[in-house]
C-alpha cells in the first residue's frame, strides 16, 4: 500500500479544491496506475486469444510477402 501525504488547497467556499503530493508520491501513482492498465490490456488480450499460433518465421515471411 502506498502512504500518501496529501496537502490540500481549498476554494473560498472551504471546499478541498486542489492536491499537492511530493513528486515522488505522485511518480509512484502514476506507476501503480501504469502497472494496472498493463493488467488490464493483458486480460482483454487473454480474453481474444483463440489459441492460434504461428512460427515467427512464418510472421516474418507473411511480412516480407507484404512489401511486394
């Protein structure tokens, strides 16, 4: 779990308007939040996955059939 030391700026009606974190807090967000969208790519990705499979040098070869 991530502590966290929020400060917080308020509106003139008294209202949590802004949060300030330390850099290295809001460096470790953003590679919390860039780990979970990996996660979820991967599980829509295993979700289409029919099982196919092909060699990489079939790939290759498709691909250079490609350029002609």
């Amino acid at each position: 779990m991530i502590t966290l030391y929020p400060q917080y700026i308020k509106d003139t009606t008294g209202t949590n308007s802004f949060v300030i974190l330390p850099a290295e807090e809001f460096e470790t967000i953003i590679e919390e939040l860039e780990d979970l969208e990996d996660v979820r790519l991967y599980d829509e990705a295993k979700k289409e996955d029919d099982g196919e499979r092909i060699l990489f040098s079939e790939y290759v070869n498709g691909r250079k059939g490609e350029d002609n």
